[in-house]
C-alpha cells in the first residue's frame, strides 16, 4: 500500500507543472492589481485620516469599516460568500482566472492597513515641507512620502506575498487550481504525502526568495541613503 | 531696512481645540514686517510663535483677520493660487525636515521641478545653491550621512533655490550646537544682504535675536507683548518676559541668586543700571562724578558692557553710600536726579532692606528650553 501511495508519474509530474504556473499566476494577478488597489486605498485612508492632507471624516469611516468588516472574514467563507458578486464580474466562478477576483479583493483589504501604517510612520516633517514649497496633496503623497516609506513598503509587500499565497492554496479548496488543489486533491485525499510533500517544498522556496528579494531590495535602500 | 510692509497681520487670531479646553494660540495679533528686514519673533515654548509663522504661509488656517503677503490676503486664497504664493515663501525648520530618500542636490532642486523648470536649468540653480551654501562636494549624499549644521545648509539653499522674497525661519538653529548655530546665522545674514530676503525668523534664543535681527516682537501666551528694533528692545525692555529673555543674552543682568550674594558682600544701597549707548555718550553717566557732588560715594561691584546690533548695552550694579552715614536722603536725591536724566535704574535695596527685582517675579517659562510639538 505505502509503495503505491509515495508514488510519482509523469501525469503528476504534467499536474504539479500546470499547478504550478496557476499558483504563479494567481499571485502574480493578485500582487499587481490586489497590490495596487491596496496602494490606493492605502494612500485615501492615509489621506483621509483626522489630521491628513485631505481630512475626509465620512470617506474615512466609511472606508476604515468596510476594511475592518472585510479583512477578518476567513478567506475560505469570504470566497462562497462573495460568488454571485465574482459571477457578475468574472463571468463565472470555478477555475484560476475566476479565483482571483476574491484574492484580489482580500489582498487589497490588507495591503490598505499596511500601506497606511507605513505612512504613519514616516516623518510628518516632510509632508510640511512639500506643503510650504507649494506642492499639492497628490504630490506629496505619490512624490514624496511614497518614496520616504519606499524600505517599509517593500517590506510590507514581501510579508503580504506570503499570505497571497495562503490564498492561493484556499483557492485551490473551490476548484482555483494552483499547488493549493495540487496537494489536496492529488496528495491528501489520494494519500500520497510525496505530492504534498513536493508542494510545500516549492511553495516554501517561492516564500524564501521573495523573502530574499524584498529584504534585499529594502536594506539596498536604506543603505544608499 | 525698513520699507514696505511685505507681511502684514491684522487682528489674526487662532485657536486650536484640544479634549478640555480651546487654546489662544495667536490672540489678535497685528503686525507689520517690511520688505528686506530681519524680523524676529521671540517667545518661550508655547507662547504660539510657531502658529504665528505658519499662517504667513498658510501652513495654519486664521479663525479670523488678515494676512497679506505683497499685497494678498493669503487667508482668502483657494488651494491653487495658495501653492503659488507658498512657492515664493521658503521655509526652514528645526528638525531641517528634507527628504530622505532624495539627494541633497534632489532636495535642493524639488521646488525648481515643482515650479516645472527644466533639467538643464535646475542643475545650474541647484549648483549655484549648494555653491551659496558651501556643500557642493555633498551634492550627491543623501541627508542621513550629514550633520546637523550641513542639513541646515541644505535646508536653506532648497528653500531659497526658488527666489523666494521671503524666508521664514522656525527655530532654524535650536537644534544646532552654538558654533553651527553661528555659522547657520551668517548664511542666513547673507541671504538677507546679498539675495534681499525678508527672513522672519521664530527662536527663542534671545542671541539669535542679537545677533541677527532688526526688528524683533516678543510672544507670550499668543499675543505680541512688545516689539520694536532689537537694540530699543534690548536697552528699555518694559515686559518681565522680554528682560528675562535678554538676561539669557546678555547674562549682565544678575538673577536673584546674584543679588542675594552681592547683598552678602556690599552692606549698601545696590541699583542695576542699564547702560546704553546713549548713556555711554551722555555726560550724565558719569555716575562717579554726579555721585560724587552729591555727597554718595558710588562703586560698580556686578555686570558687563557688550554690543548689540553694532551698539553698546549692558547693566551694570553699583553700591551707592551716603560719604555722611547721616544723610539717607542723599542716595535718593541722586537717583531721582539720575531718572531726570534718562536713566533707567531698578533698587535692589541694601543689605538690611533688599528690594526684589521685578523682572524676576513672574515664574512663567521657566521651560524655554525645548518646543512643545503643537
């Protein structure tokens, strides 16, 4: 029995490399568009915030909850419960292409809080300095304060690959794809721990490079400066 | 220097809320600051001089009044037509606030790519700048690999690169040791001689004032107690706030510690006197001689002579004994002869009978020493 479990072919070989290019692409959408929207909403909350450049109480509120509401539905429920919505704008529900749009949605949700902290956390010193020269609101935020939080966001957007990932594997769950069905689909349910092994190998790898990459990205700024 | 107003503040008040209670921060201030001057704003921390500065350029909104840079209430302005008065208003600060992230030649050039100059013209003004400023070898650091002082340059040259008629000033050397401070000061005296820069400039140290200033207001609890030229401000202050401020400059004055050892000392009637150089000119200070006519013997026992704006001042305490120990009316006859004259003298009272000096009756601001973050 054991024998037959642990065992590898070239079908699965074809399914961990199709596996793989789906996770690849889910995360590679997600970080890009989730990535950007949480850059902009990340950028109002910041904006919007009592004592911000653009002090917008209601704006703020507003979307302050519909974070707080959405960010800690677990993915696994948010995903169901959001079907009729991604049918309406994916065109359908079932597939890689169709399980971004949640992922997109959390990704974004998240990247919010942690583009707003980093901003906090930059010197408000030259928020008054860009604002004495004359520059505008938008200036300052895109010109000015996005590149004085450059190390923390990369950072931020380093940490966030890895729960992208965790999404990605939720989205394997509801027929995403991607090395999240890989390993339940052909390792756990068929009980071959080789496949589930292969997976988290891989998905631990992709983890460690970014990881890599993101601190090196970061120390190489904060050291030319 | 003075010509026309190039900053005028009428009746300008602000208030700022806070949980508890609505703070005075600027309380009907009205003011006048003419093209090409120094002016000074002095006050402990608190006293809302920062408030003051940041609604010449708009930084703070006004509850109410007026505040007209050239000519324009900037109160009045919408967003757009306030980012380009702002532009001809530069700013420098304590914390130096550039950006991190940029060069010191990127840093010095923002304002030009703000006002949308072209590449080729903004490195010339750039390298005019940072020649202005002596930091042209820093040109491509970034600002965390300078000091303090090489900070404040660059700060400077980024807010004058644009030409602006006006530069203000916020505690630009409190974060700077007395050397640097010194140094900053100069370049600062030479945007205003050679550039024409109006500088308002907000401290509280009453030897920036000294050393830099023409015109200087004294702030206390958001109001304009008194102002005036620095030297008229440093030879008849009439505010407790204003003397003690000068004391710190001056250090002639001598605190109530000093008094109380001289008392220890010299048994007699001890007077502080101003001494200006008006009175230095005078005949009538020749104290010795009049003293001398008038039957009291008189000995200068405390205090020093120094300069301010080219002129000199200091105080000095003298002991004044009647030659006959009988005649006590004689070291009053002479002081009020000495008030006759334009002196300003304040009684210290003697040994057996001192006197406090005014000046040192208030204990407000004893904290001058660091700015409160508003």
């Amino acid at each position: 029995m054991r024998l037959l479990e642990n065992t590898w072919n070239d079908w699965l070989t074809q399914t961990f490399w199709t596996s793989l290019g789906q996770t690849l692409q889910m995360i590679g959408f997600t970080l890009i568009i989730g990535g950007g929207l949480g850059l902009l909403l990340g950028l109002t909350l910041f904006a919007t915030r009592r004592g911000g450049l653009a002090e917008n109480r209601i704006v703020y509120v507003i979307l302050s909850v519909l974070v707080n509401i959405i960010r800690p539905i677990p993915f696994i429920i948010f995903m169901t419960a959001i079907r009729p919505l991604t049918m309406a704008v994916m065109g359908g529900y079932i597939g890689t292409i169709p399980a971004i749009f949640p992922m997109v949605i959390m990704c974004s949700m998240a990247t919010s809080r942690l583009v707003e902290q980093s901003l906090i956390a930059a010197d408000p010193g030259v928020i008054e300095a860009g604002r004495a020269m004359g520059a505008s609101r938008l200036h300052i935020l895109t010109r000015i304060l996005v590149p004085e939080a450059l190390a923390p966001l990369i950072l931020g957007y380093t940490f966030l690959f890895v729960g992208i990932l965790d999404l990605s594997v939720m989205a394997g769950v509801i027929s995403g794809g991607g090395l999240g069905q890989f390993a339940l689909s052909d390792g756990y349910r068929k009980f071959n721990d080789l496949v589930t092994l292969v997976s988290i190998v891989v998905m631990i790898i992709m983890v460690q490079c970014v990881q890599l990459l993101g601190n090196g990205l970061a120390r190489l700024i904060l050291r030319r400066r | 220097m003075t010509a026309q107003p190039i900053i005028s503040l009428r009746h300008v008040t602000k208030n700022f809320q806070t949980k508890h209670r609505s703070v005075h921060a600027v309380d009907d201030v009205s003011l006048d600051i003419g093209a090409g001057e120094v002016f000074g704003v002095i006050g402990y921390s608190g006293a809302g001089k920062s408030t003051l500065v940041r609604l010449i350029n708009a930084l703070e909104s006004v509850d109410s009044g007026e505040v007209l840079v050239s000519g324009v209430d900037v109160t009045k302005l919408g967003d757009k037509q306030l980012r380009e008065v702002r532009s001809t208003i530069g700013m420098i600060f304590q914390q130096f606030n550039l950006f991190s992230a940029k060069t010191v030649a990127d840093n010095v050039g923002y304002p030009l790519k703000l006002a949308g100059w072209d590449k080729v013209k903004r490195q010339a003004q750039v390298a005019k700048m940072l020649d202005f400023v002596g930091i042209t070898d820093q040109a491509q650091a970034y600002p965390s690999h300078l000091s303090g002082g090489q900070k404040q340059r660059v700060g400077i040259a980024r807010a004058l690169a644009h030409s602006p008629s006006i530069l203000l000033a916020d505690e630009a050397t409190s974060a700077l040791d007395p050397e640097t401070t010194n140094e900053v000061l100069d370049l600062l005296r030479r945007a205003n001689h050679e550039l024409g820069t109006t500088i308002v400039l907000i401290t509280h140290e009453m030897g920036v004032v000294q050393n830099l200033c023409d015109q200087v207001a004294v702030m206390e609890a958001g109001r304009i107690v008194e102002r005036g030229s620095t030297y008229d401000i440093f030879a008849h202050p009439r505010y407790p706030a204003t003397r003690r401020f000068i004391q710190t400059a001056l250090r002639s004055h001598p605190g109530p510690d000093t008094v109380q050892r001289l008392h220890g000392i010299h048994p007699g009637r001890l007077v502080l006197m101003t001494v200006t150089a008006s009175s230095l000119d005078s005949e009538a200070f020749n104290l010795a001689k009049i003293a001398e006519t008038m039957g009291v013997t008189s000995s200068i026992i405390h205090g020093s002579i120094t300069e301010v704006t080219g002129r000199s001042l200091g105080n000095v305490v003298v002991e004044l004994v009647p030659v006959n120990t009988d005649a006590t009316d004689a070291v009053d006859a002479l002081l009020s002869r000495l008030s006759d004259d334009g002196i300003d003298w304040t009684d210290l009272g003697t040994r057996d009978h001192p006197r406090p000096d005014p000046v040192w009756d208030q204990t407000t601001g004893k904290d001058a020493e660091s700015e409160d973050q508003r």
